[in-house]
C-alpha cells in the first residue's frame, strides 16, 4: 500500500527540494500557497484580470523550468515575484512599442511637469479602515502611467534599489530617479483629489 | 527649484546620499521652507504606501488555475524529451556516415595491401576461372544491338 506525502504541513523550502527532484504534487502545493501573490504583482502592473492570470501562470511554468538554479539566496515567493516580474516588464515592453506614447507622457519622461505641481497633503494621518486606505491608493495607482507605475511599485512594495530597477526597465538610474519622483507627487495629488471627490459625493 | 535639488530631496528621503551630503541637504532642508514641504509630501506619499497594497484574489480556482500550467509543463517536457532523441540521433547519424565510410577505406587499404590475405591464392582462383583447361582457347563475341555474348571454348588438343 503507497502512502500519500501531507504537502501541506511541510515548509517551503523542503517542498522545493521535492520539487527539484521531479514532484509535480510538491510544486503544485507552492502554487497553492502563492499565486494570489504573484497574480497580485502581475494585476498591479498590468491592471488587466485576464492578462495577470495568463503571466502569473506563465511564471509559475518558468519557475518549474529554473527550478534547478533556485539556490534558496531569497525565499522561494522572493524568487518566483521577480520572475512575474520580469514576465510583465517583458509584456509592457512589447505593448510600449505599438503605443504611441501622448504628448503629456513625453513631458513626465524629460521631467519638469511635476515642478509645477503644487504641494499637497495626502492626510496619512487620517482615520480610515485599513481596507479602505488600500482601495484608494490602488485606484489612485490605477491612474499613473506604466512607467510611472512600475517604479513605485518596485520601489515601494518589492523594495528594490535604483540601481536594480534601472536594470529591469533597461533605464538610468536617473530616469528611475525622476519617475519616482513624479509618481510620489502625483499620488500625493491623487490621493488628496479622490477625498475631496468623496467629500462632494 | 530644480530638478537636481528636488531629486536630492528624493535621494535624502530614500537615505541614498553620502553622509557628508546628506548632512548638506539637512541644512538646507531646515532653511528653505518650500525644499522642508515638499520633502514633507515625499514623506507622507511614501508613509502611506508602505504596506498598503490592495490585496487581490486569484479569479480562478486552485484546481483550474494549477491545471493549465500542469498541461503546459507536460507538453514542454515533452517537447524536450523529443528534441534531446532527434538531437542525439542527428549526432549518431553525423557521427556514423565519416565513421562507416573510413571502416570501409581502412578494411580496403588492409585488403589491398596485407600479405596475409595470400593474394597469390585469389589470383590463381582468377587464374583457373579463365583457363579451366589447360591447352584450351577462348574467343569470345559481343553484340550490343543484340545484347548478346558468345564465348567458345576450344580445346587445343581436339
């Protein structure tokens, strides 16, 4: 009689080392554990449900293929989130080249629209429930252009350094620099417009 | 103020600079009071971000989403297991044809030219097929039209 291994119970790293030696049933439980987080990254970045599900489940099969380079330097969910990661910068790349890009985009790329822009307070200190707080800074993400976007959310929730952003957007670090910039002010702006739309509603 | 002195402000934010300089742009920021409110927007954006990401759920479930990346990682491993065999057989096949075809120049120098293949033996068995009786003559006839040989076979003695 075979006796069925509990994936459940065991810890990441001792189900990628079944998984390395060939366990699909290891594997699948990863995916288990951690695809709403890399189909999170991959809806953050492409804000497009069935895109995200098609990269994220792509990244999952590149994850099978690397599977073998995987050392254990970060953790696994580390690990498969800048493979999406790289997928979805893959795909931005290739849509950027049938996009034209508009004129107002072409001024955020040189620079200088933001020094206009007046400063104001995103209230942090403002009570709100914490489910709330998350729904306004997404749709005020939502808004912000792909580049724009992609650096603040590498910066600011995979907390990457200029300098690997720059690599991965194949940029200088001065570009990250200055879309860094311009995105925290616009989400300054965004996020101080969309409570005074909640205050005339 | 300029782009470069905004984008310090940036980098002091993100405790990106030298200490020296970071200390410059402390002072800087405690006298200029535009740099000390746009540094405080910076600060505030960068608060609110942190750790407020929207927490999205996967649309599908898990058997239906872990099913399509199972058949792609089947087929994939097929298709590798399909290049590596024709791989490999192309590799015999250019190894095989350079290697059949020196087996028979070597088997041919060897035959030619080893003694001990006793020659003179192959040469009188030639021998006794043209002359199968001694004191015998052979004239021989061809027609192509025809398509025909004719040999006789004539003994001397008769």
């Amino acid at each position: 009689m075979t006796t069925r291994t509990d994936y459940s119970g065991m810890t990441d790293e001792a189900l990628v080392k079944a998984a390395q030696k060939g366990g699909t049933e290891a594997f699948e439980e990863l995916v288990a554990r951690h695809r709403d987080k890399i189909y999170a990254r991959a809806f953050s970045m492409m804000r497009n449900e069935d895109g995200a599900v098609d990269l994220s489940q792509e990244a999952w099969v590149k994850g099978w293929q690397r599977l073998q380079q995987f050392q254990g330097d970060a953790s696994f969910v580390t690990w498969m989130t800048r493979i999406v990661i790289n997928l979805c910068l893959d795909q931005l790349r290739k849509q950027k080249r049938v996009r034209a890009d508009s004129i107002e985009q072409l001024d955020e790329e040189l620079g200088g629209v933001e020094r206009q822009m007046p400063v104001v307070n995103p209230n942090p200190t403002e009570r709100l429930e914490r489910t709330e707080l998350r729904q306004r800074i997404d749709r005020a993400l939502a808004q912000l252009s792909v580049e724009h976007r992609t650096v603040l959310i590498l910066h600011e929730f995979e907390e990457m350094e200029y300098k690997e952003i720059a690599k991965k957007m194949e940029c200088s670090i001065g570009t990250v620099m200055s879309r860094l910039f311009y995105a925290r002010r616009r989400m300054a702006s965004l996020l101080a417009g969309l409570k005074r739309e909640e205050f005339n509603q | 103020m300029n782009q470069e002195k905004l984008l310090k402000l940036q980098a002091y934010l993100d405790k990106k600079l030298p200490p020296a300089e970071s200390a410059q742009v402390a002072r800087w920021i405690s006298e200029d009071e535009q740099a000390r409110a746009v540094l405080e927007e910076l600060t505030a954006t960068k608060s609110l971000l942190a750790g407020n990401e929207l927490e999205v759920k996967l649309p599908e479930g898990r058997q239906f989403y872990w099913s399509k990346i199972q058949r792609e990682i089947a087929r994939l491993e097929t298709e590798t297991a399909a290049q590596s065999s024709s791989m490999w057989h192309s590799w015999w096949a250019r190894l095989a044809a350079p290697l059949a075809g020196a087996a028979v120049a070597i088997a041919a120098i060897i035959f030619i030219t080893k003694p001990q293949f006793d020659s003179g033996a192959v040469r009188a068995f030639l021998q006794e097929i043209e002359t199968p009786i001694e004191e015998a003559s052979a004239i021989s006839f061809h027609s192509q039209e025809a398509g025909m040989t004719v040999v006789w076979i004539e003994s001397q003695g008769n």
